[in-house]
C-alpha cells in the first residue's frame, strides 16, 4: 500500500507550526517568513518557484525528498486560503499562481466544499468535508498507486497522526520561539512509541527530524 509522508514541516523551538493571525498579507501569521528562511535558500524551494540553481546543502538534501513519489496531497483549507467560513469569493485560487508546485490531484479539507479546480501543470484542487479516513482513501485512489503527501497545516498534520495514518514524518525544528500560534505537538503524547525517530542539525541551525513508523 502507498505510504502517507509529510515533507519539510517547519515548527518553533516551542512547537508551533505557524504563528497567530493568518491574513492574505501575511500567510504565517505574525511568524512572518522566519519558519521557512530554511527552506528559501533550498534548490528545492528555487525550482518550485521557476528559479534555477542554488547551493547544494543538507538542508537542500532534505528539502529535495519532497516530491519524489508522491501521487496525491492532502492540505487544509487554512494552508489554501486565508478566507473562513463560508466561501466569499470562488475567485481565489490559491496562494501559488496559475501553475502551482503540485502536478497532482490536491484535497482540500473544509467544511465548505466548492467545484473542483483545474489549475496548470496537472494540479486539480478537489474541496471535500471529509474525515482524514475518508479523505485519504479518495487520494490513495487518485495517486493512483504512489504516496499520498499531508501537506499541512498544523490541525491536519496532527490531525492524521492523532488517527495514526502516517508513516513518514520530516520536520524542521527552526531555532526561533513564536510564542502563540497552533502548536504541532498538542494532543500527540507517545508519538515517539509509534515512530523510529532520528534527527540531524545543520549549519543553519535547522534540527531535522526524521519520524518513520515501527
């Protein structure tokens, strides 16, 4: 059976994985860019945003893992838009462009579902209110026999560990403490019973953890 992975989570010393008051200006709320500097200078991240080159580094190394073999992702609605509640405007597609970095079917989950999305580049955003049950059996469908990818934010990832259905887990530990915001770790006590964990740290700064299932 394909895997569940998620790639590239950035959290605070403090655990959170995004600060306070999301607005369309500001995506990580008063966290700013600071858990993602990391993640910018990667090659990865460069090619994602139509840009060429950049240093070959570990944290590069692992910022690159992202991609390969992932047929589908799971997101929520927080991490595709800033709007809550009931849709105002069907006109937003998005945080990336006509031609976003996915070149996979996306669910989005939400209370709100709307028509589905075709974006540029294979990318299909499909709007479902779903449990993570339910919403992983429509992207293990979709991907067609590859990984399926939880791409965040924060209530989803923990959301799919508190119902154990990840395998793989990579998160950067970035060296800054936000203070409020949503806290990955809340509700997860034992986690380090279920996964084998290793971790690293790199002239950045960054602690990388790698978390894979026993």
């Amino acid at each position: 059976m394909s895997l569940v992975r998620v790639h590239n989570f950035s959290v605070s010393l403090d655990g959170f994985g995004t600060g306070d008051g999301q607005t369309l200006e500001q995506p990580f709320g008063h966290a700013g860019t600071r858990l993602h500097e990391w993640f910018f200078q990667t090659r990865a991240f460069r090619a994602m945003t139509g840009q060429e080159g950049g240093p070959f580094s570990v944290d590069g190394a692992l910022a690159d893992t992202w991609d390969g073999g992932i047929g589908a992702e799971i997101m929520g609605r927080n991490k595709f838009s800033p709007q809550r509640g009931p849709w105002e405007d069907e006109s937003w597609q998005g945080w990336w462009g006509e031609n976003p970095p996915f070149h996979t079917p996306v669910f989005v989950l939400t209370h709100h579902p709307r028509p589905t999305l075709e974006m540029e580049g294979g990318t299909t955003f499909h709007f479902v209110d779903a449990t993570p049950e339910e919403a992983l059996k429509q992207a293990r469908e979709a991907a067609g026999g590859k990984d399926v990818r939880i791409g965040g934010g924060v209530t989803v990832v923990r959301d799919f560990l508190a119902a154990d259905l990840v395998d793989f887990m990579h998160i950067a530990v970035v060296p800054i403490v936000l203070g409020r915001g949503e806290r990955l770790w809340d509700g997860l006590e034992g986690l380090d019973e279920r996964f084998a964990i290793e971790s690293t740290t790199t002239p950045s700064g960054v602690t990388h953890l790698m978390f894979n299932k026993r």
